[in-house]
C-alpha cells in the first residue's frame, strides 16, 4: 500500500523553505516514492537540449525540477493563506481533507 500524501496533484500549493520561499503554484505531478511535487513556476532548473524533431535549434529550456513535499503547504480555498490538513471520515466510510485553519473541505 503507498502511504497517504497531504498534497494532490492539482492543488494550490504555497512554498515554505528554499529558494522560491513563499510563492505559490499548481501541482503537476506528485512523484510518491521519492516524496518530492512538480510544480508550476517554481524550482526551475536549466536544461541543454540537442537538437530534434520538437527543437530543431536545440539550445537551453527552463524546466521544473521536483521540489520535497515538507517545503509546500495547501492553500486553504477560503481564505487564500496556506494551511495543515487533516483527514476526517464524512459518514459513508470515505476520507475526506481539510483546512485545519478554516475546517473547510479541500476539493
């Protein structure tokens, strides 16, 4: 079983440590064996490409590079500041997220 991860892909998410300390972005992906998040706009590295078919030039592109799950944090979806989640049963046996700050639902 992989264990449960605070962040999903498609979340807002606010940068706590590091270089892009207090930005926000989307997540693209999340890599669950390493703990580590894609996201958009932030830790971007410089790739050297050859050239091919999609860059005939080839040359440097800025990509993004995963950045570790303790150094994001969601985003509460009603007041916008970032926040802890929590985990609660709502009933019919399905576990659903939360703003530990709000206690509103995280979609």
């Amino acid at each position: 079983m992989q264990k449960k991860l605070h962040i999903k892909k498609g979340d807002t998410v606010f940068v706590n440590a590091g270089e892009n300390k207090g930005r926000q972005g989307r997540v693209l992906e999340v890599i669950r064996k390493t703990d580590r998040a894609i996201v958009e706009g932030i830790n971007l590295v410089s790739k050297h490409t050859k050239p091919n078919a999609k860059s005939p030039q080839g040359g440097i592109i800025k990509k993004e590079a995963p950045v570790h799950i303790s150094n994001l944090n969601v985003v509460d979806p009603s007041t916008g500041k970032p926040t802890r989640v929590g985990r609660k049963s709502t009933g019919e046996s399905r576990l659903v997220r939360y703003s530990k700050k709000s206690g509103e639902e995280i979609k």
